[in-house]
C-alpha cells in the first residue's frame, strides 16, 4: 500500500462524523465499524466483531505464528463532537490539506494512528514481509468511557494474548523530539445536579425561593480550595508517589512553559509552579476539573428568572493506586457531610490509572528497540513519559492482560486534539508508517 492509497483511505475514514457521545445507534458510527471492518477483511485479516453495551468493538489478526512474536494495536474509531463550529476553518468532517497538514476531526485522535498502523502492516504483508503475529483491538466508544470494552476483553480474553501492546496515542513535542508513554492516569467522569422549584419562575422570588444554581456553586465550592486542593477526605489517601526512576526521568521532559503561556493566553501557570515542581504535578498529581456548567436562560439578552435546575459535568484525573468506584463514595460522603444531600451524582464513568514499569527488563529492551528505530525515523530518540497526563482504559491491558503498553503517535504539540481546527502533519504521518515499520 502506498502513501498516497493511505492518505486517501484516512481521507474517506475522516468524512465520516463518528461522534460516539450522539449515541452508538448514529449512522455514522455504524458506517465506521463498518468501514473498519471491510478494511481488515479485504487486508486479509480474520476479523470479528461483537456489540456490547451499545459498543461495537472490532479484533482484527492476521493469520498467527504461535512460534512467533506478537504486537497488538489499540486503537478507537469513534471522535469528539467538533463543537464550537464557528471556530473551524474549514469544514471538520471535510478532510482538508494545507500548509503541509491534514485538517479534520478525528486526524489526530484516533483514525490518523489506526489508518496508519495498518498502512505500515499491510506494507509488509504486500511484500510477504510479515515477520511477527499482529493483532488489533479497535475501539468504538473510546470518548465516552468504552462502555462494554472490559466484557469484550472478559469473553475474547484468550486471542487477546501479546507480548507487546502499543497504544493509541502520542505525539512529538515543540522541539520535534517524538513522545512515548508508559501509562495513563485514570478518569472518573461526573454529572452534578440540583433542582428548585418545579418550573422556571420570576426572579424576584429568589428572596424566598431556593435557587439551584447557587446550590450548586456552593456544593463546588466545597470540593476544592483557592490552594488547588482537593477537600474531600481521603482523596489522597491512596496517592502512589512516584519513584526516584521516575523523577528522575522528569529531568529531560520539556515542557517549554513560555510558549505554553503564549499559547494558552494565560499569565502564569496554577500556583505560579515551574520548573520540575509544574512537571511532577502534571505528570503525577491528580485533578478534579469543571468541565460545563448549566442552568437558566442561556440565550441572547436578559431572561430574568429564578431556574428550576442546574447541573455541572465534572472530571477527576487519577494517579495509582486511586479508584473511580472509591472516589465515588468519598464525593458522596462529602457532599453529604457539607450539607448537600440534595446534590445528586446523575452519571458517572470512569477507569482506573494504568503503567508499565520502567524497571522491567523486558521494558528496557523494547525501549532500546523503539529508540533505535526512533533514530532511524525521526533523527531522535523518544522522551519518555512514566504517567501520560491524559486516560484511557489501558488498565485492561497492563493489569488484566499483563502486557506491557507503549503509548505514542502521528499528533504534535499544536494537533488541537479535542479542540477545533484538529490537524497533523502529511510528514508526521508517512513517519509513523515507516516507524511501525521498524518495529515490526
């Protein structure tokens, strides 16, 4: 397969506006697995299918060598909504090319990674040059929890056995040095709600009728301080500290602050850090985040009325050895101790963090393998990154499979993941394939 059919197969996978959160019943999630679907098969791949909890999960391998090496992908399929549309140049499932980068929903995170992936697989398969047993684990609910990939993984356990797994998602930094993960940290996903009276009515009752939204606002609030610290007791109580291999390895990480703040538009980073301390809390410290906050008229000019309800959406971002299902129970309890009874937790999905160890001698040697085709490839070799600030439901993998997982990809540090205008580079993508390549 050449760059150019690549390139054009990406193109078709992109048109297709696979939103997972507008439900597994929208058509195009049901063309993308199917899309995915016949382009394993017509690869040669035996390929299998199964729909749980709303999630249509995807294996594909190629005919196996049990004396053989294996290398499993994990990948997903589904995207997140391009909203706010207005913010994009050019249409966002409307695969464009400039300045040398693809523009699209979706390029970056995920169908960049997979098209490429099995670009470069099905590169040597052409030329009878497959040497080692590959596999795929496709994904088509990854940005709404993977609902129903832990039962999938559970009922297909026993073709799902690799001795390496390479995961969905990398990039390269400012300094074009490529990315590699060794874990994620975990996500627990929350929606707050409050509710008032039984209908919007005139504002001037809020004197003496309660208003959720400061309801809300004050149970919030109660969550974190001024100091970015989390109040909810015991939250920290099973916080693993990073290792001295660990901080040691935050030593070379580049996380270039000045064009950071240039970028963001922000004056000065949380609790003014810098340096090694803003390091070791991106990459080892949890988090809790508002995400969206709702309640009242939200239109154009002024509606002045006293809501009958309010919600947040909320994330907490987990370090090992926290766990969604005890965070859970330690939010509730501490609403309920600050007199917030009334706040209810409406939704929740969640996983728990996930890393390889570095001092694994099998880690190492894949290590020396990945840096050696690293410098092949992009003229540098991979910094490494213990803990990814970002998650995914990689503890499947590490803890339920026992295979070790290396985390890297096509995207670079201005790919707008999750953001408009999402894009790669035409050059980091060829790169990729011809990494993949080196690997196998």
């Amino acid at each position: 397969m050449r760059y150019k059919n690549s390139l054009s197969i990406l193109k078709d996978f992109v048109r297709l506006p696979s939103v997972s959160a507008q439900g597994p019943k929208a058509k195009p999630i049901i063309q993308s697995a199917n899309f995915v679907k016949h382009l394993f098969k017509n690869a040669g791949f035996n390929v299998l299918s199964d729909t749980i909890k709303d999630n249509s999960i995807i294996y594909a391998e190629y005919p196996v060598y049990p004396t053989k090496p294996t290398l499993l992908f994990y990948n997903h399929y589904d995207v997140q909504p391009p909203d706010p549309l207005d913010e994009w140049m050019t249409a966002p499932f409307s695969p464009t090319i400039r300045q040398g980068k693809l523009f699209g929903r979706g390029v970056a995170d995920n169908k960049g990674d997979l098209i490429a992936r099995f670009s470069a697989v099905k590169s040597l398969i052409d030329k009878h040059n497959l040497s080692v047993n590959i596999k795929f684990l496709i994904d088509g609910a990854e940005e709404i929890g993977s609902p129903g990939l832990s039962d999938f993984i559970h009922k297909y356990r026993s073709k799902l056995s690799a001795d390496l797994c390479i995961w969905e998602f990398g990039r390269r930094n400012k300094e074009g040095c490529p990315e590699l993960s060794l874990g994620v940290k975990g996500i627990l996903y929350l929606e707050l709600a409050t509710c008032g009276a039984n209908q919007d009515l005139h504002s001037s009752r809020g004197i003496i009728i309660p208003n959720p939204a400061w309801r809300l606002i004050w149970a919030l609030s109660s969550l974190k301080n001024e100091h970015e610290q989390i109040l909810i007791k015991g939250f920290y109580a099973n916080c693993l500290k990073p290792t001295r291999t660990e901080m040691d390895i935050l030593r070379p990480i580049l996380l270039d602050e000045k064009a950071t703040k240039q970028e963001t538009g922000i004056k000065k980073f949380l609790l003014d850090l810098s340096g090694r301390a803003l390091r070791k809390r991106y990459f080892y410290e949890p988090a809790l985040n508002i995400n969206g906050l709702t309640s009242g008229y939200q239109g154009k000019g002024h509606k002045t009325i006293l809501p009958k309800q309010a919600s947040a959406k909320i994330d907490f971002r987990l370090v090992p050895d926290q766990k969604p299902d005890d965070i859970i129970k330690k939010l509730r309890r501490h609403l309920d101790k600050q007199g917030f009874s009334d706040v209810k937790i409406m939704s929740s999905h969640g996983y728990p963090p996930a890393k390889t160890s570095i001092k694994s001698a099998v880690v190492k040697k894949y290590l020396a393998l990945f840096n050696n085709a690293s410098r092949k490839v992009f003229g540098k070799e991979f910094i490494t990154e213990p803990l990814s600030p970002a998650s995914g439901p990689m503890y499947l993998f590490t803890d339920w499979l026992k295979i070790p997982c290396f985390s890297l990809g096509i995207a670079h540090h201005g790919s707008n993941i999750h953001a408009p205008n999402e894009n790669i580079f035409l050059s980091d993508y060829h790169k990729c394939i011809r990494f993949i390549k080196h690997i196998i």
